[in-house]
C-alpha cells in the first residue's frame, strides 16, 4: 500500500539547503491505521505531503498504491488521488457552498451522474452523522461539524487510503474524540488511515501502530 | 459534467464582477471598430465594383477607317486580353454625342467649320482587364496598335478608391488589432483574478484528482462567453448605428460613391465577428496563469 525507502526532503531557502526530513523508510500495509506522531515541526506534514504528492523526495523512494511518487506527472497525480482521502486541520470548506454542496462538489468535478451524487454525498453525511446539517453554510458549523464534513468530503469517494494531517488539532477533547470515533469507523470499513497529530494522549489512546518523528526522523515505530 | 463546467464558468463570470464587464466592454469596442472599418471597407469595396462595371477605355485612332476596316479592327480588339466589348464610333457620332452632352449649349458645336472629333474604339474591359495590373496591360496592349493615337480611360480614380478601400480595411485592421491586444490582456486579467477567487475550488478540486482540463475549462469557458457578449454587443450597436444612420447618408453615397444604400456586414463578417470574440476572450482565458500550490 505505502513503501517509503531511505526518503530524505530538503527544502531550499536561497542558498539555505533546510532538511525537513531524513532517512525515513517504512511500509503500511492495506487495512492498516497508523499513527504519525511527533511535535509541531517534526516533519509530520511533509511526511503526509509526499504521499500524496503535493511534495516530491529529494532523496530515496517512495511508493504509493503501486504509484512511484518522484516520477508521477500530472495525469498520474490525479489517478493518484483519486484513490486517496485527505483531510487537514483547517477543514478547507468552500464558503459559498453549503455541506451537501461541498461534499457533491467532489463528485461533480469527477464526472459521477447525478442520481449516484445525492446518494453518495447523503451516505457521506450519514457515516459522519452530519445528514441532518446537510444545508447549513460552513460559517453556521461549529469546528468539529466542519471537520466532519471536511471527512464526509474524503471518504464520499470511498478512497483505499484516508490520510489525516491534524484534522483534530483545533478541536476540544471530545470533538477530537468524535472524529477518531469516525476515522476508526471508516478504518473497520477496511479503508487503511494513516493519521498525524501532535497530541500524545490522542495518539496513546488510539492504541494503534504509531511512528514518532523527530526532526525529521523515524525515532520509534510501534505497536 | 458540461452543466457543471458551464455553471462554474457563470459562478466564476459573477466573481470577476467589473473586471469582467471591463474586459467585455473592451471586447466590444474592438469588434465594433472592426466591425465598422469592415462595413465602411465593404461599401467602398461595392463603389469599385459599381464603377469598374461602367469603366470605359477609349482609343482614339490617327485616321477614320473605312467601315471594312473599322469592322475588322473591332474584330482585332475585341480578340485582346481584357477587353469585354469594343464598339467603334465614328467621327460623325461622336460629334453627335458631343452635342447629347451639351445640350442646350450645342449650338456652340454647330458653329465649328469641320468636326474635329477623331473616331475611336469604346471598350468595356472584361473583369480581368477592369483590375489595376489588368487595366495597366489593357492600356498597353491597346497603345501597341498601329491605329492608335492615343488611348485614354478613367482606370486612375478607380484604382484610388480601390487603394482607399484596402487602406481602410488595414487601419480598421490595425486599429482593431490594437483594442483586441488590451482586450486579450483584460480578460486575462479577470481571469487571474478569478483564479484567485477560486483557489480554495482548485485545491480541492487537484485534491480529488480532478483531471486538469475540468480545472481549467470553466476558466476558458467564462472567457469565451465574455468574448461572445462582447461580439454580440457590438454586431448589436453596428445594427442599431446602421439602421439609423445608413438611411440618412444614402443621398449623400448616391452623390459621392454612385451606391443607392449602404449594404450592412455579409453574414461570413457577421459570423466572423462573432468568432473572433469567442477566439479573443477563451484566449484571454487561456492565458491566464495562478500558483500551482499542490
């Protein structure tokens, strides 16, 4: 499913050559849930970035979903991504689109017809317990309503592989605990996850095979 | 899948707001100077080919000849190159219309003691002959007869307005060209801006791996159909201007030009137009460029 090979990432800043990541080789394998955990700045993002190719490695190998990262040009990026979920911390919802819109957008864009949009977005919504917010604009949800719609939008497509950078960073404990609630549910419905946060106690309480990053670097792999 | 590109493309229209309608109105000016270059151009155009149609040469001969030699002559003529039609006209009856064309005043050719009028040859150049290089030839040709003495014909003031109709078109041309260039740029610019704007739609949509032309078609398409509002408006101000204005100079194109109305556009410019506004806004469309973050 994931194969990262002796993977380095530099970024340059003028003549300021900044490693982001070092030496990071693991595999995850389908129907997996792991963990990234690590301080704000230990690479995690980046990490996250070169799976789905919004970042290319400097150095090294890495494969996703039989796809080889460093050599994909844009036609192989979109059917990359096709099979991908991904959410982040800000739920990045469009604005002058309400729930169900945002989510069907999704849909839209990829050319699904129409009848199998409605039930697919309401079958999103309802995985995220969010059907009954289906008009309401993104600026009338709270945080953790937008951030499980901001799921509702990965998982509409049912995606092989969910990838989560922090989406329960800005939360309060029991919003962040509902949507592990959700990740671990769309995990059980064999989507393999991989899920990055900066809190130790969530990542501890998931009790799943968790990576530690440290300055850009695979400390600890367990679990 | 073409409701949602064609709706995101109106979505996107509404979002470049003033610079949209600036690009449009750009867009119409620079058809519409075009446009009206076109139709000037074209009832010049009609003007040449109403007086190249009645464009005679004449050939005025050393001597009269005989009627056997005047008809064989004829024969010789009519067998040159870009001659349409030759009629010889004796001595007699050119004096005679001498007289037609003075009128009232042709008592004054009653007084001469011998008709100094030569004969000639009236010729009506076949198409070919009536161009300025064929007219050129036609005279030369006709100069090389032994019979000749001189060879005169209206070829001049024709191949003026022939050339006053071409530079017209190139100004319009130029002129045109011009104000599609800030056109192009216009669109460009709500384009970019617009890109702008939906940013946040791009990066989902490359998120979800929409393919890059469901990307970039809506902001081609808003451009094509800032480009044809553009055309429209300005086939619509060339209709209106041409319905009232045509009929108020039409005695004064009878008088200058010899033409009894002002034709509009032919339906190929109409259409061209109309091309040419999709062509300039999907292009101002097209060359917009924003940041690829993802």
């Amino acid at each position: 499913m994931i194969e990262l090979h002796r993977v380095c990432k530099v970024f340059s800043v003028g003549p300021i050559k900044v490693p982001a990541l070092t030496d990071i080789s693991f595999r995850v394998a389908k129907g997996e849930f792991v963990v990234i955990h690590g301080k704000s700045g230990a690479g995690k993002t980046t990490l996250l970035k070169l799976l789905y190719r919004g970042e290319v490695p400097s150095e090294g190998e890495v494969e996703v979903l039989g796809h080889d990262i460093g050599s994909l040009g844009l036609r192989g990026i979109a059917a990359l991504r096709r099979h991908l979920g991904i959410v982040f911390q800000d739920a990045k919802l469009l604005p002058g689109r309400n729930v169900y819109e945002n989510i069907a957008f999704v849909l839209r864009v990829l050319g699904a017809p129409r009848g199998e949009i409605t039930e697919r977005t309401f079958d999103a919504l309802r995985a995220v317990g969010l059907h009954s917010r289906a008009r309401a604009y993104p600026a009338q949800l709270s945080q953790g309503e937008a951030q499980r719609a901001s799921l509702a939008r990965a998982i509409v497509r049912k995606p092989s592989l969910l990838i989560a950078d922090e989406p329960t960073g800005n939360l309060d404990d029991e919003m962040a605990g509902e949507i592990v609630q959700v990740l671990r549910d769309i995990h059980a419905g064999g989507t393999t996850v991989v899920f990055a946060t900066h809190q130790t106690r969530l990542a501890a309480s998931l009790r799943q095979r968790m990576l530690v990053i440290e300055g850009g670097r695979v400390v600890k792999d367990e679990g | 899948m073409v409701g949602f590109l064609i709706g995101e493309a109106i979505r996107d229209l509404k979002r470049a707001g003033r610079v949209a309608v600036s690009a449009i109105v750009l867009i119409t000016l620079s058809l519409g100077a075009v446009g009206a270059f076109l139709l000037l151009s074209g009832n010049l155009g009609n003007a040449v080919a109403t007086w190249r149609h009645h464009l005679r040469v004449i050939v005025y001969l050393k001597v009269e000849p005989s009627t056997a030699a005047a008809t064989a002559l004829v024969r010789r003529v009519q067998e040159l190159p870009g001659v349409g039609a030759a009629r010889y006209v004796s001595r007699v009856e050119a004096l005679e219309s001498l007289k037609k064309v003075l009128g009232k005043d042709a008592t004054a050719a009653e007084g001469l003691s011998a008709n100094p009028l030569p004969a000639s040859i009236e010729i009506t150049p076949s198409p070919d002959g009536a161009t300025p290089e064929g007219a050129r030839r036609l005279l030369e040709r006709l100069s090389a007869l032994p019979e000749a003495d001189d060879v005169a014909g209206g070829v001049e003031w024709v191949d003026k307005l022939a050339r006053l109709q071409r530079l017209v078109t190139v100004v319009g041309l130029a002129f045109g060209g011009v104000l599609a260039v800030a056109a192009i740029l216009t669109v460009t610019t709500a384009t970019t801006l617009v890109l702008h704007a939906r940013r946040h739609e791009t990066e989902i949509m490359r998120l979800v791996g929409a393919p890059e032309f469901t990307v970039r078609l809506p902001l081609l398409l808003q451009g094509l159909i800032q480009g044809l509002l553009g055309a429209a408006l300005a086939l619509v101000a060339l209709g209106v201007s041409h319905h009232f204005i045509a009929p108020k100079l039409a005695p004064l194109m009878t008088v200058a030009l010899g033409l009894n109305e002002l034709d509009f556009l032919p339906p190929i410019q109409i259409v061209a137009i109309a091309l040419a506004g999709a062509g300039l806004g999907a292009l101002g469309g097209l060359l917009a460029r924003g940041r690829r973050d993802i």
